[in-house]
C-alpha cells in the first residue's frame, strides 16, 4: 500500500501547487494569526507584532476567507474597516486601526 506522502509527491506540481495555495497556506496564515494574538505584547494592546504582518494577512482572498469563517472578531474588524471603510480609531491609519481593532476586541 502507498503512503500518503509517495501519493503526494507523485502529483503533478500544478496540483500541489493549488493545494498548498487554497489549503496549506490559508491554516499557516490562521495558525500565525493566532500566535500574533497570543502574544505578551498583543495582550497589551501594543500593535508592534502585528502589524508588519497585516499585509501578509491580507495578501489574498483564501487567506482572508479563512480567517473570516475561524474567527469571529476577525470577521467582524475586517468588515468594518476593509468593507465599510470605517475606523474604531478615527486618528489612528487604517491599517493601526484595523490591529488596535482587533487586540481591542480579544483582550476587553
């Protein structure tokens, strides 16, 4: 019987491609996500870990949908101030706003 690992690798790398694009790379980015917030610094408030890794967060629609569908908060932050274009905190740039947005809504 073949491994699921011998499988994988006999696939053609267009289909391991989309695979680790729509798949693997959406949890990466949610499991990064999540240490992002667990962090001492993001507990309190403080933006800095977070937000050099906004961009990255939201470089495509897979990664955002799926930290949209795993986390509420998430969800609802994203929708304010990506769909709506409103900010929590007006002279804060959007994308300060988006992070303070979001450590707010975890940590009170």
């Amino acid at each position: 019987m073949e491994t699921f690992t011998y499988i994988i690798n006999k696939l053609p790398y267009d289909i391991k491609f989309y695979i680790y694009k729509n798949f693997i790379e959406p949890n990466l980015f949610y499991d990064k996500y999540k240490k992002l917030i667990a962090e001492k610094e993001s507990s309190q408030l403080n933006i800095s870990k977070i937000r050099p890794e906004l961009p990255l967060l939201l470089k495509n629609e897979l990664i955002i949908n799926n930290l949209r569908k795993k986390c509420k908060i998430f969800d609802v932050v994203y929708s304010k101030h990506k769909i709506t274009n409103e900010k929590n905190f007006i002279l804060l740039n959007q994308g300060n706003s988006f992070c303070l947005a979001l450590l707010y809504y975890f940590y009170h």
